[in-house]
C-alpha cells in the first residue's frame, strides 16, 4: 500500500493555531464574546426580576398565577380570608369549648369517659 505521509515536524504549530493568524478571526471571536456576555447578563436580569415577582406572588399568598397581576390587591384579599378564617376556628372554638362544659365529667368518679354505673361495683 502507498507509505503515509511522514507526521509533521514537533515545532510545526499544530492547526487550530492557524485560526489566530486569519485576518478577523479576533474579531469574529470578540463579538462572539461580547453576544454571549450580553446574552448572560439578559439572563441574569431575567432571573433576577422573576425571583422578585415570585416573591411578591408568596408574599401576596399566591403561586405565581399571572392572570392577577395585582398585588396590593391580593394582599388585601389574603388579609381578608385570614381575617375569616381566624373569626371561623373562633366560634368554633367557643362552640367547643361550651359543648365540652355541658357534658358531664365522669372523671370526678374515676370512670374514665364511662358512667358510674357501668363501673365496678356498679
């Protein structure tokens, strides 16, 4: 078979080091750099500004649901439910508490939650 051509000599610059002598080759490169750093920073501004709406969004109770893009809003409405809800477990609290008073304690009788009778010695 033909004799493949001899590998070149150790102080020849290998190819890719070609590349840096093209004309524009530098500059191509440093625009490339600069739309990928412009590129990061858009994307960090981004970011940046999501993580500031989510937490408006969980400070206002809600997860992110952009139809209700409102927030002072929102945290009125959350402060209303809130207010609400605490009225709700209140009487049912007080209705518990009045309930638990009209039932008759069989521990004065050492019974546990049974009547006397069904004691022993009953």
């Amino acid at each position: 078979g033909a004799a493949m051509p001899p590998p070149p000599a150790s102080n020849a610059p290998p190819a890719a080091a070609a590349h840096h002598q093209m004309p524009g080759y530098q500059q191509a490169r440093q625009r490339e750099e600069t739309a990928r750093r412009q590129e990061e920073i858009r994307i960090r501004e981004l970011r940046a500004k999501a993580q500031a709406h989510k937490l408006d969004m969980q400070r206002a109770g809600i997860e992110g649901d952009p139809r209700r893009g409102n927030v002072e809003a929102m945290r009125q409405e959350l402060a209303r439910k809130e207010y609400l809800r605490n009225q709700e477990l209140a009487r049912r609290n007080r209705e518990r508490l009045a309930e638990e008073r009209q039932k008759p304690s069989y521990d004065l009788f050492g019974g546990g939650d049974r009547p006397p009778s069904a004691g022993p010695g009953g």
